[in-house]
C-alpha cells in the first residue's frame, strides 16, 4: 500500500560529473506516526540504481513542548506566568496560536518558532482577589490553521490571605453594659479564631 505519492523527474548529468536533485515527496492522506520509506530509483538506458530512502512521520502532538513556571499566586495583584515553548524539531513552524483556557482566564497567543527554538512568553494574569485559595486548573492549547496540536493541562496554586477586622460597639444602662463585636474577613481564606472577652 502506497503512503507518499510519486514523484517522476527527467533531467541530464553530463559525463564524469555531479547534479544535485531535489527530491519532493508528499504524503497520500493522513498516514499514521511511524517509520516509513522511499524508495527511490534512477535509470539510464542501461543502468538502474535504487536507493532506500527513510521517512519519519512525526506525532504532532510532539512537535511541541510546553512548560509553566509559577509560584504561589496572589489574587490582589497582578502575577507573572513564565509559559515556555519548545520547539522539538528542525522544523518552522508559524502561525501557532495559544490559546489558555480556565474558568477565570480567556487568552490568544500568535507566535512562530523557529527550528529547535525555545521561546519564553511572560504572562500576567489579574485574578478576583476574592477567588478563594485552593489549586485551580489551566489548560494551554496550541493550535495551527485551525487545527489543533497538542493542549497540555496545568495546576495554578492560588495563596490565601485572611483581613480580619473588627468592629466594638458599647451600650451602657444603669444596671447592663451590651458589647456587641463584628468581625468581617475580607480575605479569601476561611478564619477560625477562639474568642475570649473579658467583662470588668
């Protein structure tokens, strides 16, 4: 079963010399990851040489890798995310859109890469400071034309802090004192705190 389609080609090579042939091979369809191979003949009226040529069909969800650097992020402010891109091969690849996915952030990239290029994205993300602390899910998916390449998932570890504040309000009688305490936590953390109050 044929996986590239054939290519013919006419040309002359004088006597005792050299001529440098480029050789065009597309594939039939969408053949699977793997080892395949060409093979190539050359003929003269009375010579045939023929030559194996190899073919690497690449997974394209390998073709590029994805890293998150982060530390623990703090709601209030803007944090930065290092998003590392690599490209695994020699080859170009332009056009790639990134896209980043999660319930609290909607984001493009457009990037090209280079051969073998790794390329460092700074992000800033500026999240609710009433998003609670916990570990949240991030999705980067990387598209080309359309198509989708690969989408790697990630943790963002979002810190906790805790504003607790208090107000004392006194009511006084002949007989009576009423002390009537609010505490508000404008934090994003739950607070548990033991409560004493002495009454002289």
């Amino acid at each position: 079963e044929k996986s590239f389609k054939t290519v013919s080609t006419i040309t002359t090579v004088p006597k005792k010399s050299s001529r440098e042939i480029q050789l065009n091979y597309k594939p039939l369809g969408e053949p699977r990851p793997g080892k395949y191979g060409i093979n190539f003949v050359a003929m003269t009226e009375d010579n045939r040489v023929e030559k194996f040529i190899p073919v690497n069909i690449i997974d394209k969800k390998e073709l590029i890798r994805i890293e998150l650097v982060t530390d623990k992020i703090d709601p209030r402010k803007d944090n930065i995310l290092k998003v590392i891109v690599k490209n695994n091969y020699n080859i170009p690849l332009s056009g790639l859109t990134l896209n980043f996915i999660s319930d609290y952030i909607q984001d493009t990239r457009i990037i090209d890469l280079k051969e073998k290029e790794i390329m460092e994205i700074p992000y800033t993300i500026k999240l609710d400071p009433k998003l609670e602390s916990g570990t949240y899910p991030l999705q980067i998916e990387v598209k080309r034309k359309e198509e989708s390449i690969t989408q790697q998932f990630f943790d963002l570890n979002i810190g906790g802090y805790t504003e607790l504040k208090e107000l004392e309000d006194v009511t006084e009688g002949l007989l009576f004192k009423e002390v009537r305490l609010t505490k508000t936590n404008s934090g994003n953390t739950p607070v548990l705190e033991e409560f004493i109050k002495d009454f002289t």
